[in-house]
C-alpha cells in the first residue's frame, strides 16, 4: 500500500520527491493538478502534509509522474528520509523600524509631550503615511488626510469631526475655528497630524495653512505637517509666519543598503534578484519603500504559485510583469 504519513505537518517521502522534482522542473503545483487531472487544492494539501481523506489514489498518480520523469522513489528512499521538509514562504515583517521610521514617530512624540509645531517631509512611497497612520493609534492623536478639493470650510470642518466635536450648522469659519480652539485649551494634550499638506497650498492662497497656524497659536495643541517635498519650498518661499514657528524637521530619505538587508532577513534570494530588489528599495528614478512592498507581495504570489522558497531573478521578473514600472 503506498505511504499515507501526510498527518498535518509531517510529509511524505512522495510528497518531499514531487516537491523536489517541481523545482527541478520549475512547475508549480497548478500545473501539476492540470496534468494529473485533480485540483490544485488536493496537491497542495498534500504536498503540505495536510491532506486529511485517502491519498492511496493521489499517490498513485504522483508516484507515475515520478517515474516518467527518472524518479524511482524505492531506490531514493533513504535520501528522501535523510531530507528535511522544504523551508515555508518567507514572510514580510507587519512593520519595519528604519530610520525614517524612527525619525517620523519622534517628530510626532515630540510634538505631543512639547506642544510643537513639526514638518515631516517625505517623496511619494517612502513610508510617511504608514508611519503616521500608526502613531495615530496613540490616545489623543488626530489623523487626517488633505485633498486638492478641500476649501477652507472643509478643513475646519474635518478638524471638527476628527476631535468629536458636534458639527455646527451655522456660523463663520472664524467662530467654528474659535470653537475648536476652546476645545484643545480644554482637552490639553492632542497632537493633530495633517498629512498631505502639501494640497492645502496653491499659488492663489495660503488660507487654509493660515488655518492651522492660528489653531497652533492660539490652543494647546501639537501640530504635525507631513507632505512631499514641494511642502518645504512652499513653505520657505510663501509662508514665513508658518516656517519661522516649526519646532520639529524630519526629512525622509528612503532605505539604505543596511536597511534593506534587515528588512529582507530570513528571506533566501540570489544575489542577482537581490540588486534586483535593491534597485527597487531606492534607486534615484522611482525606488522607494512602497515599490519595493508592492514587488515583494507579487514575489511571494509567484513563489507559492511555483511551490519554491528562493528567491530568484526570473522570480522578481515574473512578479515585475504584474506592474506599472
């Protein structure tokens, strides 16, 4: 009777021959279901040693794909139970502390515990969001999101919804204002984090950074600016009264080499798919941290897809395939 040990996470000397040979063969599992006439599902499983029903028929099947492709499992049998289960997909970290990371979450602390004013710069896809968005989680702290759309009107009025205050249906902007004010003088301690700021400035008028300065002068309450790096000219050439008050400064600069090594370890790629990734962690085109993200998640769908754990260039240039370079 063929061998049946596929109980959950132990695997079988079949099952470690097929997953060698797929590598070899470089056929993914899909591929293989297809021409054994099953689905892929059924393979996976127990190529994972979690195939719980009868695998008497499926290993029959896989057995006589071994043979027609050279493999006598008899004859390989001591070698395969010398062998360890094959490595699982790497993982990518839930978040990963650079220095940019470090540098954004400071800038926020700071203003907070100070009371500050902060401006955080940063290029599309270098991760200012992400940082942002998680020190949002903080108690006390206000994020929100700037659009081109957003009159002066909409900024107080998204201000107020963020700290909870009841929306008025009358009044100026200057009283609406007056009234969030009063608020943060009595509830110390807020930070309000306005990320892309950078939409709030045009070249008619600065009323809606004007905005935000008087809140800042006038309540206790930290500030954190956060936009691309037009942000910082605009507010060197057009805002003075806003620039001279800023506290706090963090310009991102993107991953290093030493950084990307650390956020990818644990991971087994060649060195070629390596500075293949690196060119895409920051290259002086369009590399960045989102990008590099984005390239990953499709390198690990094409190694599950092939059933592998290394990561190679014709890899990386499959997951590429899938994107807008």
């Amino acid at each position: 009777m063929a061998n049946t040990e596929t109980r959950e996470g132990t695997q079988s000397r079949i099952a470690l021959a097929v997953v060698k040979k797929l590598e070899e063969m470089k056929m993914n599992k899909a591929e293989l279901a297809i021409q054994l006439g099953v689905s892929r599902p059924m393979v996976s499983q127990y190529l994972a040693g979690k195939y719980k029903s009868d695998p008497t028929a499926l290993e029959e099947m896989l057995q006589d794909f071994l043979e027609a492709n050279g493999v006598n499992i008899s004859s390989d049998a001591p070698e395969m139970e010398r062998q360890e289960a094959p490595k699982e997909l790497p993982k990518k970290a839930a978040y990963y502390e650079s220095r940019d990371y470090i540098g954004v979450m400071s800038v926020c602390q700071s203003c907070q515990e100070d009371m500050g004013l902060g401006i955080i710069i940063g290029k599309s896809g270098y991760g200012k969001s992400y940082a942002l968005q998680h020190y949002a989680k903080m108690p006390k702290v206000v994020y929100m999101e700037c659009d081109d759309t957003m009159s002066c009107r909409d900024l107080v009025e998204a201000i107020e919804g963020k700290l909870g205050i009841p929306r008025a249906t009358s009044g100026t902007i200057w009283k609406r204002v007056c009234r969030i004010r009063e608020f943060l003088n009595v509830n110390a301690g807020y930070l309000l984090i306005i990320d892309e700021a950078d939409k709030l400035i045009n070249k008619y008028t600065a009323a809606k950074m004007e905005i935000l300065r008087g809140i800042y002068d006038q309540a206790d309450v930290g500030i954190v600016i956060a936009g691309e790096p037009k942000l910082e000219v605009d507010l060197r050439n057009m805002l003075d009264r806003f620039a001279n008050r800023i506290d706090f400064f963090y310009k991102l600069g993107g991953l290093d080499k030493k950084e990307l090594d650390g956020y990818l370890a644990g991971w087994s790629i060649s060195e070629d798919a390596r500075r293949e990734l690196a060119s895409r962690a920051y290259s002086s085109r369009n590399g960045c941290f989102r990008l590099l993200d984005r390239t990953l998640n499709n390198v690990l769908r094409v190694m599950k897809s092939r059933g592998v754990t290394e990561v190679t260039t014709d890899i990386v240039n499959e997951a590429s395939g899938m994107m807008l370079l």
